[in-house]
C-alpha cells in the first residue's frame, strides 16, 4: 500500500476484521462488506453514497481500516484529505473519507467539497464519509451540501460497553503476551480514560514500557509509567 493510502487512516495489523469488536453493530458491518463487495464485483457500478457517524473513540478509524485491509488491491480505494481533494480518473472506485468535520471548516471548504461529492457522483464510485455527529448536528452554511449528505444511506456506529471494551483490551494484550488481571483492569478503568482508542494506545505504551524495564505489568508499573510521562 502507498503512502498516499495511509493518510490519515493508519492501516496496520492491529486494525483488522479479527479484532474489531462489533458486537452492537454486527448488521452494519455486514451492511458495509456487502456494499463494498457489490461495488468491486458489479460490471457497471453505480453511485452509492454512505454516512457513518459515532462519537470519538466508537472505532470508525478502526473499522474503515478493516474495510481497506479487507479489499483485494489498494488501487481501488482512495482515501481523501482535506487538503487534497483531487480524484483518480477512473470510475468503480472506492472514496473514504475520515472525519468529515476537518472537510466542511468554512464556507470555501464546503464549496470545494461539494463539487468533489459531484465528481464522484459522476464517477459512479462509492463514497464513505465518516464524522462524529449526525448530518443534522453539522450546521452546514450550503443547503446543497446538506441535502446531498442527506440523500446517503446513514449509520451510527453504537459504542461499546464497558465489559466489551475489557473484552477487546484483554485480546489486544494477550496477542502482546500481556496478562491482565481484573484488578488491573478496574484500576485502569477507574483511574484512566474509558475510551477504547486510548487505552489501547495506552497498552502499547505498557508494553514498550514493561520490555523496556523487564518487568511484568502490573499497577505500580501502571503508575510509575504513567508519573513519568
């Protein structure tokens, strides 16, 4: 994959299919496979536009990085940024777009956007845009824009509780040969952000940490990293 693919979504073992816990969002994630799989496969595709939205941390990034991980080749899919919005000319492709909000800053943003909506409109390509509120939370200053996002398939990714997030954290250290006991966990959740993005960053700083110092994690190594930093 090049690196114009990797910007801004990071596509890399640990984001992937096989541990993307989607327990409360199984009908959404069959939903995007097959959307995906109709576009690659249909002799002549058609447009189909996809809003996806859920608050910071519910693992849209994530999931966007399974859906590229899961294609058969990189040069189906483009990944937009804001500060190039310049397509491929081809048709049948695939756009991902993360965090829409860093898209629509002013009211110039909004123009150029809309205009590239149009493109790939004519492009007959899919389209998945992911933000962190509902269209109707954007406060748009173009109606036009409002009413093109408006017109696509909509979809909140639903967070994770509590007990699945330890779930995916246990999975993600015992893939690293990290044990953690309940005691570490209720000390993590109790002391440290719930939020899964960060506390698995959080488990790769531990590991680093704990190979660094040779030591086992345990919650003084926790704390000791943690008021070093």
């Amino acid at each position: 994959m090049t690196a114009q693919l990797i910007l801004p979504i990071e596509v890399e073992d640990q984001k992937s299919f096989d541990n993307f816990m989607d327990a409360p969002n199984q009908r959404l994630v069959v939903r995007l496979k097959q959307q995906f799989n109709q576009q690659l496969s249909a002799p002549e595709p058609q447009y189909l536009g996809v809003y996806l939205w859920g608050e910071l941390g519910n693992g849209k990034s994530h999931l966007l990085a399974a859906l590229v991980r899961s294609l058969p080749s990189s040069d189906v899919v483009q990944i937009l940024r804001a500060d190039n919005l310049k397509l491929r000319s081809r048709p049948g492709l695939i756009y991902i777009l993360d965090d829409l909000e860093g898209f629509t800053t002013s009211l110039a943003a909004e123009q150029a956007f809309l205009t590239v909506l149009e493109k790939i409109k004519q492009q007959n390509a899919l389209l998945l845009i992911t933000a962190s509120v509902p269209i109707r939370a954007l406060a748009l200053k173009l109606a036009d824009l409002s009413s093109r996002l408006s017109a696509m398939e909509q979809f909140e990714l639903l967070a994770l509780n509590d007990a699945q997030k330890r779930a995916v954290l246990c999975q993600r250290a015992e893939k690293r040969g990290i044990e953690l006991n309940e005691d570490i966990l209720n000390w993590l959740f109790t002391h440290t952000s719930r939020e899964l993005g960060l506390l698995l960053d959080l488990l790769d700083q531990l590991d680093v940490h704990s190979l660094a110092h040779k030591r086992k994690v345990t919650i003084p190594l926790i704390k000791s990293m943690l008021s070093a930093s």
